[in-house]
C-alpha cells in the first residue's frame, strides 16, 4: 500500500504540499521566507524548489517578493488552500479522472475497463479526501505531534 501512497501524488506536488505546509508553520507578521532556507529545512533541490513555488505564486496560493529581504508567504489563509488547489496547480486533475490503466476505453460513456467500477469509488473517495484537506488543519497536527517536513 505505501507503494500505492507514493505514486498517487508526483514529487512535484509532494514537494509543493510540504512547502506550503512549512510556510504556514512559521508564517510570522507576513514576513517571507528566502528560497535557500526553505530548501535546506526541507532537504529540497533549490533550483528544483524554486520552479515549484514561483508556479504556486502565480497561481496566488503563495505569495513572493524579490530582492534581497525577499522570500515566500502563504498567499492565503491557510485553511482555505486545499491539497487538491496544489495538486491541480503542479500536476493537474488527470490521475483524479482518468482511467487507472491507462485505457482509452473508460473515457467512453458506456464502456469501462474491468476496474473502473471498484477504483471509481475509490477514486471519489480520494477526490474528497484531497478537497477537503486543508493546510490550516495540516499544519496544526504538525505542530502538535512536534513532526519534522524534512526528509
């Protein structure tokens, strides 16, 4: 099953989760956070890294200011971004709807391939799961189970 866990979501999308989950832990007063801090408290490739924040900039889940008291902040309140908002802004919503093999055949209204109907339950479930958690709540049960982000 862990092996299941770890493809369901690319390491981009992992990186971006664990990301934002650590810029709202040590959000201060809007203070932002430099690149190089972020990437080795999360043990992250810094040009790899940076890619992944400017796109979650741009798309205003986070915040970023230039220059050389510049950095990243959470864009938002926390509890209103989604793991589903950063999955869909690194990676896309195809592994939420498309066939699990592969198969041409599921996207036909009337035929599926012999899995469809057992994964579309769980598919949805996972849909919901992802929709529903927030970064709020993530990081709060970091904080309180004293867990580490790094690696």
């Amino acid at each position: 099953m862990k092996q299941i866990n770890q493809k369901m979501l690319s390491n981009t999308s992992r990186y971006a989760i664990r990301a934002v989950i650590y810029l709202a832990l040590n959000e201060k007063d809007n203070q932002k956070i430099g690149i190089k801090q972020i990437s080795k408290d999360l043990d992250i490739p810094t040009p790899f890294l940076g890619k992944i924040l400017q796109t979650l900039a741009k798309h205003k889940i986070l915040n970023s200011t230039k220059g050389p008291h510049g950095g990243f902040g959470i864009g938002k309140d926390p509890r209103s971004i989604s793991l589903m908002n950063i999955v869909e802004v690194i990676d896309g919503l195809d592994d939420f709807n498309s066939c699990i093999l592969g198969l041409k055949t599921c996207s036909d209204d009337h035929t599926h391939c012999s899995i469809h109907r057992n994964y579309a339950a769980l598919r949805e479930e996972l849909k919901t799961l992802f929709q529903t958690e927030n970064i709020g709540s993530l990081a709060d049960h970091i904080k309180e189970n004293n867990y580490s982000l790094a690696l």
